[in-house]
C-alpha cells in the first residue's frame, strides 16, 4: 500500500510540474490538493488568481481540494495557528506526507520540514536543486501552458503580467531573474498539460497595481513598499 500524501498546489507551473513527477512515479496516493486562500477576496496567496478557477484546476486535475483560508494580514502566531490545525486534520485521515514545488530555498524547505516534523509528518520535494533552466524547459516540451499572474516589480516590469510562458518569454527575462520565479519574481497559473483532464477556460482581465508596506528594520527605517502587478483572470 502506498502512503498517503498532501499535495501543496499554488496552481502555478512549478506545482504542476511537481505534482507531474510525483503521479508518475507512482511513489505516493495523493489525497487532495491544498491551497492558501485570501479569505478577503477569494483569492490564491500571493498569485492572486480567484478560487473559481482553482477549483476548475482540482476537478480537472481529478482531486479533492482543501482550502486553506488565511486572514488578509495574519500574524505570524495566526498562520501558524491555521496551519497546525489544518495539517492535524489532514494527518488524521492517515496522511503522512507533505508535497512541495519548491527547487532551492535552503530556508523554506528547513521551515517546511521543522514545521511538519513537529507534528509527525514528513515533507517531499520532487524538483528540489533541479537546475531551473531545465526544469522551465521540461515544463513546456510536456505540453505545459502556464500565464503570468503577478510580478514583483523590483525584478519585472507590468509588461510581463498577462503573459503565455514560452520561449519568448524566457528570453525576454533578466539575467537576475531566475526562468522559473523560484526568487519570487513571478508567480504563474497552468491552465493545460498532460495531467489535465480539460483546458481551464478564462479570459485575461485588467492588470492592476497593489503595494504592500516593507517592514521596518529599526526605528531609523523610513520603510517604504513593495509592488506588484497582477494580472486578473475571469
């Protein structure tokens, strides 16, 4: 019998991709996808895409999908708080395992691994340290489709929200700019591949601008903001 596994979906490329590797190795029974939501808008953390598509991505991926609400501005005590009884809920079901998208963040993956381990659960990176340039590449020769719902300005301009990845894309990109966001550049909605079911259907709407406050580092420190372009999907 396989063990029973979470599976963390972002709804962006490097969660399909992963989420690829893991059913084709056959290692693990994936129970269902879990997702962070805005419990405000509605919305995918950080990507910004709405929950009716992500749901249109569970149904035709062919998973049950676990909605993880989140306060607008948790503390960190409040998103940890959700996140220990959320897990606990899912552990209790006989599932023992945690999958990730992640590639190479040392910190994350320690911060994932602490956390899971607390409470008896082990976490698994299927692309971890696979060279990005490769993984991008494999992404799109499986027949991967993916768009560009956010971008940090500090490494792209608005000019890269809304858009298809494909070549193109990766050559217009900044030397700075790692080709699969790992940096948190850019963040993606898939909307097509091979462990699809059916396409996502969506039209692309208005890019809009949010600005999110920088927290201070002493009392001399004037802050300033953060800001990011998202590029709606209805």
């Amino acid at each position: 019998m396989k063990p029973k596994a979470i599976f963390n979906w972002s709804s962006g490329k490097d969660s399909a991709l992963a989420l690829y590797k893991i059913l084709k190795k056959n290692q693990f029974e994936v129970t269902s996808l879990l997702t962070s939501i805005n419990q405000e808008f509605q919305r995918i953390s950080m990507h910004g895409v709405h929950v009716s598509l992500l749901e249109k991505q569970a149904e035709s991926l062919g998973f049950p999908l676990i909605k993880m609400e989140i306060p607008k501005e948790p503390t960190m005590e409040e998103y940890q708080e959700i996140m220990t009884r959320t897990m606990n809920e899912i552990q209790s079901q006989d599932v023992n395992h945690s999958i990730f998208g992640d590639i190479f963040l040392e910190d994350l993956r320690k911060y994932r691994e602490d956390q899971l381990n607390n409470i008896g659960m082990e976490a698994v990176f299927p692309l971890w340290k696979i060279n990005t340039t490769d993984l991008i590449h494999e992404f799109l020769d499986l027949g991967f489709k993916t768009i560009v719902t956010c971008v940090n300005e500090i490494y792209l301009d608005k000019t890269f929200a809304g858009r298809i990845i494909d070549q193109d894309f990766i050559n217009d990109l900044p030397e700075n700019v790692d080709p699969c966001g790992e940096n948190g550049e850019f963040h993606t909605f898939t909307f097509d591949g091979p462990i699809f079911k059916n396409p996502i259907d969506f039209k692309i709407g208005e890019i809009v601008k949010k600005t999110y406050p920088k927290p201070k580092t002493d009392d001399n420190d004037e802050g300033g903001e953060y800001v990011f372009w998202f590029c709606d999907l209805i």
